[in-house]
C-alpha cells in the first residue's frame, strides 16, 4: 500500500471504531475490535477486519452487515476523500490462530 492509502486506512480504522462505540445502536454486535484496515488500490473498497467477545459470531457479522451504511455515511463525513470506500467487513481470527499455535507450542515443551 501506498503512504496515502495506509494513512486513509488508519483513519478509516479511527472512523469505523469510534462509529461502532457511539453510533451503532445494535446489542447484538456487542464488544467489536476493529484490528485492521485494508483497502484496494483505487481505494473504492476498505475490508475491515474485527474481532469480538460475542460467543456467536454470525450474529456479529449479520449486525455489522446491517450497520454498514450507518457505518460508511460516517465515514464519508469524517473522512476527506472524493468518494467514500465500500465496507467489506471480515473477521479476524488471527488472535485465535496465534492462541491455537501457542497451546500446541505448550504441549509439545510440556512432553
């Protein structure tokens, strides 16, 4: 990514957050982390990647997905680009691999 594209995927991430904390009136997206922001060349689409302490999954997803135009309108307002993203959102289940790999990394040094 660019300089520019990484500076505008950071405040996207800014956005997306504080949007999710104070704007979303939705209880079933519950505690969201937005971890990473990607977004394609042309900067026409930002994927937010997240993760969440709420057990069940796809109904975070189902609420995010809902919230998404909520979500891009304040995006369009605090961010000053000539076209606001698509939001794709996706979950981030890198912490969970990095938990996964680590008890294995136990268990082998506890044989």
């Amino acid at each position: 990514m660019s300089n520019r594209q990484e500076r505008v995927a950071e405040e996207i991430k800014k956005v997306v957050s504080e949007a999710l904390r104070t704007k979303v009136d939705n209880p079933d997206i519950g505690m969201v982390t937005v971890t990473d922001v990607e977004l394609t060349k042309e900067m026409e689409t930002a994927t937010i990647y997240y993760t969440s302490l709420n057990d069940n999954k796809d109904e975070v997803a189902d609420a995010l997905e809902k919230s998404k135009g909520l979500i891009r309108s304040e995006v369009a307002r605090e961010i000053r680009i000539r076209k606001a993203p698509e939001l794709a959102f996706k979950y981030d289940n890198s912490i969970e691999y990095g938990n996964k790999i680590e008890s294995l990394l136990n268990e082998i040094k506890d044989q």
